[in-house]
C-alpha cells in the first residue's frame, strides 16, 4: 500500500483528518503558538483529558480525542527545545515523529496532520527540523503501517516553500 504525502498551507485546527499533531509542552498544557490555537478549538475537554495524563516526556507522545475539531484525534508531541544542537535535539525531534506514527498505527488511523514541531517558540531552526520531519515521513512511506495519507500543514508561504524545498532535496535529488 502506498502512503501519499501533502504540503499544504492552512490552520491546522480546521483538517478533516483522523489525527492532528499538536507540538505540545512536556505538561501537555495550552500554550502559544500552534498548541495555543489547538487547545482554543478543540474546547476544555482537550486540557481536562490533558490533564489525566500527567504529561510526556520531550521526544515522545500522546493520544486523546480531538473534542470538538473535526478531527478526531490529537496526538500531542513533545519536540525539543532548540539548544544549538549539543543536547541531542536532533534525535528527540526524530523520535517525537516516530512516536507519533507508532500512535496512529496503534489506533489504526489512515490520515494525521503534522505542523512544524519545534520550530515556533522552541526555536529550533526552521531547515533542521524540516530535514527530520520528511525524513521521518520518508522511512514511515518505506514500510508504512495504517496510515494512508501524512499532511505537513504549514504556517505561512516561508515554511512551505522550505517544506517543499527539503522535501524534493529527499525525494528528487537523493543518489
């Protein structure tokens, strides 16, 4: 089975998709940015089952219901913050995507929605990140479980043109 892969510019709070990812604080508490604006529109049932969980370690994540988005997940991931790259950033990010695929195949779902984790208020640079997203992406498309569909839903043209640019660097340029 194939997995297609999509850039898109758009809210992601607004996708009809199975899962969004929401690039959350390790108390899985509404921020800013991104999570901000998922917590604001999935409604108090978010944070409440928020809570109950007790939080998640930065590189891994979490599953609750998406309330009252149309989507009907939220997987919650716990990107690094940026520290110049000397505290295994790299390898955090990495496993935040990986964690998140794992979760949508454990609840057998067909399509998620990633934004870009880390590179808001966490500051991780912008190239860097997208280099682990596609590439996390690009081994899930290599042996591919439930998903069918992964969204890149990017916030303004400059983050997906270099979404598109990594992207084809991946697919197009790779020996």
């Amino acid at each position: 089975m194939t997995v297609s892969m999509e850039i898109i510019e758009a809210d992601i709070t607004t996708l009809d998709v199975d899962a969004i990812v929401n690039a959350a604080n390790e108390q899985l508490l509404p921020g800013g940015g991104v999570c901000g604006a998922i917590h604001a529109a999935a409604g108090p049932g978010l944070a409440q089952e928020c809570r109950q969980l007790a939080g998640c370690p930065t590189g891994s994540a979490r599953i609750t219901a998406g309330h009252d988005l149309t989507a009907r997940h939220v997987i919650h991931a716990v990107g690094p913050v940026w520290h110049g790259g000397e505290r295994n950033e790299a390898a955090l990010l990495a496993s935040a995507y990986q964690v998140c695929y794992q979760l949508a195949d454990e609840a057998g779902l067909s399509s998620i929605a990633f934004p870009a984790i880390s590179t808001g208020i966490f500051g991780y640079p912008l190239r860097a990140a997208t280099g682990i997203a596609v590439s996390a992406a690009q081994t899930y498309q290599a042996a591919p479980g439930s998903l069918r569909h992964i969204v890149f839903c990017c916030f303004g043209a400059d983050v997906s043109d270099v979404y598109r640019d990594i992207h084809h660097q991946l697919f197009f340029d790779a020996p």
